[in-house]
C-alpha cells in the first residue's frame, strides 16, 4: 500500500472522486441497483469503482490479467487509481481526521467548491498545530512575492 499523500492535487481529486462515488452508492441504494456477481467481467470492476468498493475481493491486477484484452487493461487501471489516488486519500483522512475523517473531508470538498480554505486551515491548525496545511503541503511560500533580480 502506497504512503498516504502529501500532493494536495491527489487530495483534491481524491476528494471529488470519493464524493462522487458517495452520490452514486446512495443511487445505487435508493434503486436497488447492483453490480455483476462475478469478478471475471469488466462490469463487476466498474461497479465496485463507481461504487466505491473497489477494496473488496481480489487485486485488480490478478482479475485484470484473467480477462484480458482491453477489458483486463481497465481493471487493472481502475485497480492503480484506486491505489494511487483513492486509497492514499482516505490514508491523509485518516492521519489527519483522527476519528473525524468525514468532518476532514467536508471541509476539504467546502474549500474547493467555495474557494475558501480558511475553515480547512483553522481545523488543522486546532488539531495538529499552526500552519499544518502550509507545512503538510510545503506550500508556505505559494502566495510569497517573486524573488526581485538583482541590480547590475
């Protein structure tokens, strides 16, 4: 399992992703859909992705090189995304949420779509100290003025 993230771009597309996925399984719920019963199709795969319950059964790469093809191809990507992006997000949640994971991910999704992180900054800092997101990020210099030249 990959090291949780410190790349606030994964954050944010883990965010939106999770979300989403979220949306969809209450969907799903709501009109009793459900996903194929069997691993060796494509379609299992996509509805455990869209669904959020790709950690259930076995690695996708196994199932991935079992039905091969493009199809394969897909379950094995969906299978590297999950564990790249998905699965290194809900490890920064834990890390940072301490039990409130869901809290955590509330305030990063209201920073995105509002463009307003400093209810985000000022729940980190009451956790984990002052400037944890600049230092969890490294981005304590983003907004800094451009080094000046120096004059001949």
């Amino acid at each position: 399992m990959p090291p949780p993230t410190r790349n606030l771009g994964i954050v944010m597309e883990g965010a939106c992703d999770r979300e989403a996925r979220r949306l969809t399984r209450q969907v799903a719920n709501l009109y009793n859909i459900t996903g194929p019963d069997s691993p060796d199709t494509p379609g299992w795969w996509a509805y455990r992705d869209v669904t959020g319950q790709l950690d259930d059964g076995e690695p996708p790469a196994v199932s991935g090189e079992r039905i091969g093809g493009e199809a394969g191809s897909y379950v094995e990507s969906t299978g590297r995304y999950q564990a790249g992006v998905n699965a290194r997000y809900a490890m920064w949640l834990d890390e940072f949420g301490a039990g409130e994971a869901e809290r955590l991910h509330d305030l990063v999704l209201t920073a995105m779509i509002g463009g307003d992180s400093s209810s985000l900054c000022r729940w980190l800092d009451s956790r984990h100290g002052p400037g944890t997101f600049s230092g969890v990020f490294q981005a304590d210099g983003y907004l800094a003025a451009p080094p000046r030249e120096a004059a001949i």
